[in-house]
C-alpha cells in the first residue's frame, strides 16, 4: 500500500503546484475512484502526508457533495516561524513532530537538505540523554525553538 500512497500523495502535490493560489479542492470518492482505492486510503495520505507540520491546512466537508480542501501554506519567515515555535512546537514535541517541521521547512526551500539532516540528527532519541520521554520531548522542542530563532 505504501506505494500507492506516494502515488496519491505525489498526484495531490502536482495538482497543489498546478493551483495558482496553492489550494485545491478534491472529492475523496473522485480521488478513490482514479486511483482504484478504498476512500479511507485517500484520508490515510491526507492525515499522514498533509498535515500543519508539514505545512499543509485541510478543510473537509461531509456529505453529498462534500470536499477536501488543501492548502498549501507558504513559509513567511517571520510570522510562520513564530507560529510555529508558539503553536505548533510549545512546551513539548515528539521526534515524529519534529521531523515533520523540519521536512516542510526543507521542502520550502527555507533550509537546505544538509542543514534539515543536522537537525535532525539533534532531535534523535539518543541524542538527548535524558531519562524519561517526557523530559526528552521537551529538552527537543527548547532545541528546535533555538535552531528557529536562531534562522530568523
């Protein structure tokens, strides 16, 4: 199934870079019938692939004529850097978070591939010897505050 997702996601993607706004509207059950797939594997990609951490924002309606509606969120470096330490890192972050902001951040070309892997490798478990979760989570989010501030 995996391979199918990277299909859909990377279908979604184009038709998001196509979009002059960056913002689609799609019908999960259109989008599972061209792909010949159950919808739930159409939300499995939205839930795991578009997410705000990767610097997507989804509107869903339910219903008849219901429709999933993404939209890409471009990084403005002030504004969305600090939205994203306050709201999205706050006093506490899994490394599967981090990662996600750190790949959206590279994705919007804000920092290089080099520079997201270093990150990275700062928010690994066992970089952070710390002893319980908890506290590892949120010696990584005071960690990725500093690397954001540090690049605005």
């Amino acid at each position: 199934m995996s391979g199918l997702s990277n299909i859909i996601e990377r279908f979604i993607k184009s038709m998001i870079e196509a979009a002059e706004d960056s913002t689609i509207e799609i019908q999960r059950n259109e989008l599972a019938e061209k792909f010949d797939c159950a919808p739930s594997q159409i939300n499995y990609v939205l839930t795991t692939r578009f997410t705000p951490y990767k610097g997507y924002y989804i509107e869903s309606r339910r219903g008849g004529g219901g429709y999933i509606k993404i939209i890409k969120v471009g990084i403005d470096i002030n504004e969305d850097i600090n939205n994203i330490i306050s709201h999205t890192i706050g006093e506490s972050i899994t490394r599967n978070k981090a990662y996600h902001i750190i790949d959206g951040l590279v994705e919007e070309e804000f920092i290089s591939e080099r520079e997201g892997k270093i990150i990275k490798s700062v928010m690994e478990d066992r970089a952070l010897s710390v002893e319980t979760a908890e506290n590892r989570n949120k010696l990584r989010a005071n960690i990725l505050k500093n690397i954001l501030l540090i690049l605005i």
